[in-house]
C-alpha cells in the first residue's frame, strides 16, 4: 500500500531511433552604459540560449506535427495540439546548455555554446513531461517571468537612453541601473531554476538541490524552489529535511496544495499517518479536484486500519479521474480487508484494465 506517488509518468511505448545531435551557436553582445561585465554575460546567454532551443524546436517540430496533448479532466478527455513554442517551452527543462567559450572585451560579451541531446531521450522526456500538468505548468510560468523581465530589459535600457540624451540626471539614471541590475538577477535566478530542473529530470538529485539554492540566493521569494528540493530530498528519502524545506514554501504561500500534499507523503514516511492526513485535507481544502490527495490520504487512512475512510477517499481520487488505476487497486486491496471480495475483484479487474499488471496478481490469488 505504500505506493504513493509524487509524480505520474505515464509512459507511451514508441520506438525511437538512436541519434545524438549538436547544437552549436554564439552571440556577441554589445555593452551599453547601464551594462557591466555580469550583465552583459547574463544576457548574452539569454540570446545564445534562445537560438539554441528554438533550433531545437524546428528540429522536433516535424516529429511532434501529429502529435497531441492528452488530458482527463472530470472523465473528459481534451485535446490540445503540441505547438513548437511548447515544445522550446518543455526543452527548457530538460535540456542542459554547456559554454565552450566566452570572452569580455570591456565593450562586448561573446558566447558560444552548445546542447547536445540524445534523439531518442529527448523524445522520451518530452513524452513524459507533456502528460504531467503540474510540471508543464511551472516550465510555462518559467518562460512567462523570463519574458516579462527581458521585456523590462529592453524598456529600461531605452529609458536609460532618454535621460541621458535629455542630459546627465545622475539620480534618474543611478534608479534605472538599479532596475536594471534587479531584472538581470531575475534572470540569473531563472536560469539556475532551469538547470536545477534539468539536473532533476536527469536523476540528478544532489545538483538540482545545489542549483535551487544558487537560484534562491538571488531571490529568496520562490516556493516552488523550495517545495522542489524537498521532492529531491523526498527521493533522497531525507525525509525530515524535505519536510523543513516544505515548511519554508508554505511560509511563503500559505495556498501551496502540492507544498502540503508533499509534505504528508514525508510524514507517510515517517509513519506519523495523522499528520499526513492533516496536510492532504489541507490539500484538498485548497483544491478540491486534487485526486493524488485524496489517494494519499487514502492510503494513510489504510495504514491507520481506518478502513471505511479509506475508501471514502480513495471514492473522491476515482471520482475526479476515473482512469486512476492505483486508486482502483488499492481500494480493492481495502475493500478485500473488510471481506467486499467480491467488489474488490472488480475493482482490480479495472485496475489490470488500465495498465495495472499487479492487478491481475491480486485477481489470480483471491478472485478464483
């Protein structure tokens, strides 16, 4: 019963071939007044990042032209083609940028770099990525705050201009390279959640921590950073930890629903049940279509012997997505222990239906 889960990865089998690809591209980044050599890197990188995953973007948009974006919502499934800006959208996470040169001349930043992904990979990540809504969402927020601040830039640098040609207004001009300066840091602070995210994606748990807290040192205002490092130490099964990393994203937003639900999958853990339970009800307060909270909450209710509870929420989770394999298989599991055999034959059978192929184990023991 203790397969909770914090994400869903609804794997799509497709054959892909092998093929590992270069991206290679560089930009010259001409300084102006408001710049210094930090800003001028920074946004060098911006350009040099920008053309690479819109390289990418052309390049998977022939394989991904017929592909589309498949969602449950309520019992109903939607639709929604997958667009290349979506495509660059999800590259951002999952891809890594290495620089191979860069050099300042004290008027200029040139930088070249390069990503290089695996055909068959990316594909695979994009798959995955593209069926998980919470995680979409977040990469999409991402690209939307980078856009804000680069159009902020621009329109700073303009102002700049002004002033100047206006003449030497030294206060005028000292509050715009303040803005100026913040902005650049927004960025920066992007750019270290991006590898962080990319460092997650590729298992690599320790870095994408590290990469978090470099973000977070720049803006300590995020709680998605620190609700993320605390799904990395979860995994690190650094169970206390990931539960002090989830109080400090509720101290920033009190209305987290995932921040909470995290935090009782730690408290699972731990076996403390009632806390857990605690913290999806409060989960599900703030989002009541929050499906993985009420199978959460489900099983802790399981753990705690509460079985008629148990499957009153697990009810809710099949409710709102009635294609929830896991929630159909262990409310047949509760089911089974309080003697409904023959409804949680059912309810396996539906399960093993949806992919489950522990469900027809459950089936070959008890339903004979």
């Amino acid at each position: 019963m203790k397969n909770i889960l914090i994400l869903f990865l609804l794997l799509i089998s497709i054959c892909f071939y092998s093929q590992t690809k270069t991206f290679i591209r560089d930009y010259t980044y001409n300084a102006g007044e408001a710049d210094s050599k930090l800003t001028s890197r920074t946004l060098a990188l911006q350009e040099v990042k920008t053309s690479l995953l819109e390289e990418i973007g052309t390049y998977l948009q022939s394989e991904f032209e017929n592909k589309i974006e498949q969602k449950n919502i309520n019992g109903e499934l939607t639709f929604t083609q997958l667009t290349k800006s979506k495509i660059i959208t999800l590259a951002a996470g999952i891809t890594s940028i290495k620089i191979i040169e860069e050099k300042w001349t004290g008027e200029s930043y040139y930088i070249k770099a390069e990503i290089i992904v695996d055909n068959n990979d990316l594909k695979r990540k994009l798959f995955d990525l593209i069926k998980d809504k919470n995680k979409t969402k977040e990469l999409e927020d991402l690209q939307e705050k980078n856009k804000e601040a680069n159009e902020e830039i621009a329109r700073l640098k303009k102002e700049f201009l002004i002033i100047k040609t206006n003449g030497n207004l030294e206060v005028e001009k000292n509050q715009i390279k303040e803005l100026f300066n913040q902005k650049i840091n927004t960025l920066d602070a992007i750019e270290f959640f991006e590898k962080a995210y990319s460092s997650f994606q590729a298992n690599e748990y320790q870095n994408s921590i590290d990469y978090y807290f470099k973000s977070l040192q720049i803006n300590a205002e995020q709680p998605l950073a620190y609700n993320n490092i605390g799904i990395s130490r979860y995994i690190l099964q650094d169970y206390l930890t990931a539960i002090s990393d989830y109080n400090k994203a509720l101290k920033l937003n009190p209305d987290f629903a995932d921040a909470y639900n995290n935090r009782g999958l730690a408290k699972f853990q731990l076996a403390d049940y009632r806390g857990s339970i605690s913290d999806f009800y409060k989960a599900v307060q703030i989002n009541p279509l929050y499906s993985l909270a009420f199978f959460n909450s489900g099983n802790s209710r399981f753990e705690l012997g509460d079985y008629k509870t148990a499957i009153l929420d697990f009810n809710k989770a099949i409710e709102i997505d009635f294609n929830y394999q896991e929630a159909y298989f262990n409310r047949g599991n509760t089911k089974y222990k309080l003697g409904q055999k023959n409804s949680a034959c059912i309810d396996w059978s539906k399960s093993g239906e949806l992919g489950n192929n522990y469900a027809f184990d459950k089936i070959n023991e008890n339903c004979q």
